[in-house]
C-alpha cells in the first residue's frame, strides 16, 4: 500500500465539550464541527453522549451522532478491568444510511493511556 492509498483529501474542525454530572460519577460530552471533503462538500457534525458510573468500576453509556444525511445511536455498558485503564465494553448500535436502518452489536477491549 503506497501513499496515495492511505492520503486522504478532506480536513474538518470538531470542537469537543465535557461536564461532569452526578457529583463526579457521570459525564456529558459534546461534539460540534464539520468535515470538509473534495467530492462530499461539507458535512456538519453533532454528538451527545452521556456516561454513568451504575456500580463499582460498571458504567452505562450512550450517545447519538449525526454527520451530514447519516444518523448513528449507540449504548452499552464498559466495566474498567483497570481503572481509567483496561475496559471491557458491549453495546448495542443502530445507524442510518442513504435512508435504511441498519442494526448491530459489538464487544470490545479498549486499553487506554498507552
């Protein structure tokens, strides 16, 4: 794979937020911005998500996001293996694309702060 296979001919601004909710054990993230393609134009991006610790080191979360025509909702618990470091994730996802719904699931192992 040469490096015309991997340039990519777009560049975009995301402006995140964060507030802590719920006396420290919850958080609400924010996203704003747009992605500035060759042949798409512009796309303009949105996301809420919402995080709540429900037990010790078990977290709920969910999130919804638009990027231009495209929709995608997203929720499921994280259990932190490691605190803030190893998390064992499983949600549930439904996204839409050129107007069908599509349905899917994912488990995940994120390993943070390398």
């Amino acid at each position: 794979m040469g490096p015309a296979a991997v340039r990519r001919d777009e560049w975009g601004l995301k402006v995140p937020f964060s507030l802590s909710l719920w006396e420290g054990e919850g958080l609400l993230h924010l996203n704003a911005g747009f992605l500035r393609g060759r042949e798409e134009g512009r796309l303009w991006i949105a996301a809420a998500a919402l995080e709540r610790m429900v037990w010790r080191r078990t977290t709920l979360f969910g999130e919804v996001a638009r990027v231009g025509d495209a929709t995608f909702v997203h929720g499921g618990v994280r259990h932190w293996v490691r605190r803030e470091r190893l998390a064992i994730d499983f949600s549930l996802q439904r996204s839409r694309v050129d107007g069908g719904w599509h349905n899917g699931g994912t488990l995940g192992v994120g390993w943070y702060d390398l």
